[in-house]
C-alpha cells in the first residue's frame, strides 16, 4: 500500500506532470498496481466544466487493488492542494487519491 506518493516510481510521477502541463483541462484517471508497479489509466473527463473540475464515468471506474485515483490542476487554477469537490469525489471512490497542481509544481496525496 502507498502511503506517499514519493513512494511510487519516478518516471510515473515525471509522466503525469508531463500530461499535465500539456492540457489545459483536468485530466484523470487511475494509477493501477500491476506486478508491484503502478501505471497511469487515462481516462475521458466527463465533467461539463473540464478545465475547472473531473469527473470519471461510473463505468468506466477502476476499483482493483492498490489503485489510485488522479487528477491534475492546471494552471488556471489557483487552489493549493485538493478542492472540496476532489474531496466529494474521493468519498465516491472511497480510494487514495493523488494530485498534480501545474500552478504550484507539486503532488499532493490523500489516502482514504
């Protein structure tokens, strides 16, 4: 089980601030646990306002173990660390959560 996100690999962590500086919406998905290493899941953000909030269709969710939802906030968005609509969403998913904020160049994670 993570209980930093430092402890997931480097090359991961360089991706998604990667993927994220590149949008100017919030990108999302999940980070997948498979043979001891995690991977990121892309997925399509369905919220009506992308480049201000995520949303993950239900479908679409991945709950396998030691999964990890993420998110970014891009630049626009000047809020440190997670909104209170991250937090309602991390009740849904009820699974740790990390996220990239390209306006300060930090991670942030919050385990369940």
């Amino acid at each position: 089980m993570i209980i930093n996100y430092q402890d997931l690999n480097k090359s991961l962590l360089e991706e998604l601030r990667k993927e994220s500086l590149s949008s100017d919406d919030e990108i999302c998905g999940f980070l997948v646990k498979k043979n001891n290493n995690y991977y990121f899941k892309k997925m399509i953000n369905i919220h009506p306002n992308p480049k201000s909030f995520f949303l993950i269709s239900p479908k679409e969710s991945d709950y396998s173990d030691g999964c990890i939802v993420f998110h970014s906030h891009p630049e626009h968005v000047k809020e440190k660390g997670f909104s209170e609509w991250d937090l309602e969403n991390q009740k849904y998913f009820y699974l740790p959560m990390l996220l990239y904020s390209v306006n300060n160049d930090e991670f942030y994670y919050k385990n369940i």
